[in-house]
C-alpha cells in the first residue's frame, strides 16, 4: 500500500465492563456456552455489549502492531463516540419501564448523532502523522483504557478465537480456490 490510510473501529467505554478473558475461547466456542454466557438476564445484554466493545478495541491494537511491521501506511485506531442518541436504544422497546427511563433521561445524558460522530471525524481528518496507531480516542484526544484492554495475553487469546472462528467460517462458507 503505497497510499496512507486509517482503520478506525467504534469501541466504547463499556469496555471497562468486560469479562473477556484469556479462557475466552471455553465458552465463545459454542452456542450452547454463548447463550448461557450472554443471555439469561437483561444484564447480560450490556456484558455482550461490552464484550463486543472490547473486541473493538482489542482489533484495533492487533491491526495496529501487525501494519507497524507490513504495512507501515497503515494506522489502526478505536474510539468512544460518547453515549448518543442514536437508533441502538430501539432495543429497548421489550422493556417498557427502561424505555419510559430513557425517554425522561436519555436527552438529559446523551449527545445527537452530530456531536457523537466528532470523535470520529476528528479522527478522519486527522493528518495521519499525527495518529496514534493503536490508541483509544475520546472526546477528540487519546483517552485511558482499561487494565484489561492492555493485557496482550487477553487481547491475544480473544484475537485467536476470534480469527479461529472467522476460518472455521470461512472454510466452511466460501471456497476461496
């Protein structure tokens, strides 16, 4: 690649509230293990999320050290738009008393579309030389993470089996030859 590109993935900091850890692969292996791990309770819902999050950001790290040695014009970085008024709570609709809550507080506790993509777009615009490759932004600035999201041996193991996966996927779903 000859030409200077950004890889920028939405995270959030509902990282702080993952539980991924480096045994991750025993219970994302199997749906029976997925749905007992993410969905016995509301509560679980935001664990899935944050989990997700996490992988976001953990994605962002591993594109970042890789393109460091094959592709040096090649930056990957995560952010936090901010919590944001945004269709995602149209989730809420099975719950009416989370969804009357959001409706009095949301406005209250939450940024438009327009202020939540800043980070985002401050990001795109950056000057790649100025780009932190790797870093987590907020707010328009590199922002703290997580002990967990810097523990390479989790983000390593969560990385494995989420590469396992896509090509146990793939080989299964598309024949590249």
């Amino acid at each position: 690649f000859a030409q200077e590109s950004k890889i920028i993935n939405v995270s959030s900091c509902a990282h702080y509230y993952s539980f991924l850890d480096e045994n991750c692969s025993s219970y994302l292996s199997d749906i029976k293990e997925i749905k007992k791990h993410y969905f016995e309770s509301p509560m679980d819902l935001f664990t899935l999320y944050s989990d997700c999050k996490m992988f976001n950001l953990y994605f962002a790290q591993y594109l970042s050290e890789l393109c460091k040695k094959e592709y040096p014009n090649i930056k990957s970085a995560s952010l936090h738009p901010g919590a944001s008024s945004t269709s995602f709570f149209r989730f809420l609709n099975n719950d009416k008393n989370a969804k009357k809550m959001y409706e009095i507080i949301g406005p209250i506790f939450t940024k438009n579309t327009e202020w939540g993509a800043q980070t985002h777009l401050y990001l795109s615009y950056l000057p790649f030389n100025e780009m932190v490759s790797g870093a987590y932004y907020s707010e328009c600035a590199v922002a703290s993470i997580s002990k967990k999201a810097q523990d390479k041996k989790i983000r390593n193991a969560s990385m494995k089996w989420s590469l396992d996966a896509l090509h146990q996927y793939l080989n299964k779903n598309i024949d590249l030859f």
